[in-house]
C-alpha cells in the first residue's frame, strides 16, 4: 500500500482588526552587583531586626529561663503581657503618654504653623534674629532646665500633672518644627495665594486651601519626629511626675528595673507593649514621612 504524504498546514493568519499579542519582555538576568547589594540590604535589616526579636523572645520567657543558654524558650509564657498590664501601672503609663505625645504635637502644630507662615512670607525687621533664636533654643538639652522647670512647676503647684508634659515637650520641639515648616513654607509660590486671594479667599482660606495641603510632607515631618521625641522622652518624666500613675511610659517601664534585680521579662514584655503604637503610627504614615523627608531635594 502506497505510504500516503500530508504536507504541512500553513500558520494561521491572524484576522483583520485583531491586535497582535504583545511580545515577551526578555528575563533580565540578576547582576552580581545587584545580588551584592540585596544581600547587604537584607543583612542590614536583619542586623537591625535581631534586637527586637530578641526583645519579643525574652518577653516571651518563663522566670526560670531568663538563664538558659538555649535561645527559644521552652515553653512560651504569654501570662507575661497580661501580667505586666495587670500587676503594675502601665495601662495608666501608656494613656498619659498618649496624651503627652498627642497634645503636645496638637500644640507645636498651632503655634509652629502660623508663626512658619509669617516667617516664610513677612520680610520684617529682626526675621533673621528670630531664626536665630529659634535655632538657639534648639540647641538646649532638657536636663541643663531641669532644677528651673522643677522649681517653676513646683511655685506653680503644677507637678504630677499631664499639661506640665505637655508644655515641656512642646516647648522643647517647637524650634525644629517651625524651621521645617518654614522652608516648606518658603518653597511655595506666593502666586498661587494671591491667585487664590483674587478668586475671593482671604488670607486665613489661601492658608487652610492652598499652603497648608502643599505643605503636608512638612507638616508630617514636623508632627512624626515630635510626636516620637515626646514618646521617648525620659527625663523631664522622671523629674515632674513622682506619682507612679501619672508618669509616662518610659518611666514605667523604668520600674521593673530594681536596684539588685531586673525582671528581664516583664521589663521586655512592657517595652513590646511600648513600640506597638509606634510602629502602627508609622504604618500609617510612612508613605508620608518618605515624601516629607525627600521632598526639595531635586527641583
């Protein structure tokens, strides 16, 4: 029987009007330097990491095994966060910083924005003087004040007391606020508040409409790192507030350190409790604090 041939189809013709498929971008083959590079960044990160996993370890230890050599403890004790909150001040701790923090941000904000404003727009006589002063106050460390502000709060019957925090730690971190909103401030084209003057705002609207959502990464600078220097903050805590359920966090936590023993585990279980505000504050508004803080760099 005669071996029949088939001879090949041809390829099919795409149709009138139907787009071609789009062509496979080529794999891109990793570099050397690249693999150098993710592999430092990872071996930073890890660096930086392995304190707070040792924090969150330790916390998480059994008191007869803070000694152990191994590094994972046996058996995981998470009674020691609910001991930790129930057994000592902390909740009381942690709301009066969370007062502290937040009032004394709402306050840099209402005294640093208008006076950034007027800075970045006023040229009156003694401006540079003022600058000046601003940045010589900065330079002033909170424990050089401490036998005054003692002495003040005390004249004034004002010790124990949450508004004391509030004005030290806005006090102390006004200057850098206003020298940050001063030079987003001064970034912003003054033609944009006369434009929006003309169309029927006054100078309170250009300032709320126009100047203020430009100058949002300022803004947020301005608030994370005041916000931050008043969560940590330990000494002016110390000093003004000997009641323990008037102390801030820092000072609370201070507590679980004795003066021949330190409870190693309620004392890292406190300080996880202590960082998780933060680190959701910065979840937030960390796409905001990375604007802010690269913002102006190119023009």
């Amino acid at each position: 029987m005669a071996q029949q041939t088939y001879a090949a189809r041809p390829a099919a013709r795409p149709r009138a009007g139907a787009t071609p498929p789009p062509p496979r971008a080529p794999r891109r083959s990793l570099r050397p330097r690249t693999v150098l590079v993710a592999s430092l960044a990872w071996l930073i990160a890890a660096v930086f990491l392995l304190p707070y996993a040792e924090m969150v370890i330790t916390a998480l230890r059994p008191a007869d095994e803070l000694r152990d050599a191994t590094y994972l403890p046996g058996d995981f004790a998470w009674s020691n966060f609910v001991d930790v909150w129930r057994d000592s001040h902390l909740g009381a701790n942690l709301r009066v910083t969370l007062l502290v923090a937040g009032g004394s941000t709402l306050l840099v904000l209402l005294v640093a924005l208008p006076a950034a404003y007027y800075t970045a727009r006023v040229k009156y006589r003694g401006r540079k003087l003022f600058l000046l002063l601003v940045l010589v106050t900065q330079m002033f460390q909170p424990t050089s004040l401490l036998v005054g502000l003692y002495r003040e709060f005390y004249q004034l019957d004002m010790l124990n007391s949450v508004w004391t925090l509030i004005l030290c730690n806005a006090a102390f971190n006004l200057a850098f606020a206003i020298w940050i909103l001063t030079a987003y401030i001064s970034a912003i084209p003054v033609q944009l508040e006369e434009a929006a003057m003309i169309d029927g705002l006054g100078r309170r609207g250009a300032l709320l409409r126009v100047v203020l959502p430009l100058a949002l990464p300022g803004v947020v600078t301005a608030v994370i790192f005041t916000f931050i220097a008043a969560w940590n903050e330990f000494v002016m805590g110390l000093t003004l507030s000997t009641v323990p359920e008037s102390q801030p966090l820092t000072v609370g936590i201070n507590s679980f350190i004795g003066n021949y023993t330190v409870q190693w585990n309620y004392l890292f279980a406190a300080s996880v409790i202590a960082i998780v505000p933060v680190v959701v504050l910065f979840a937030f508004i960390e796409r905001h604090v990375v604007s802010g803080l690269t913002a102006g760099s190119v023009k």
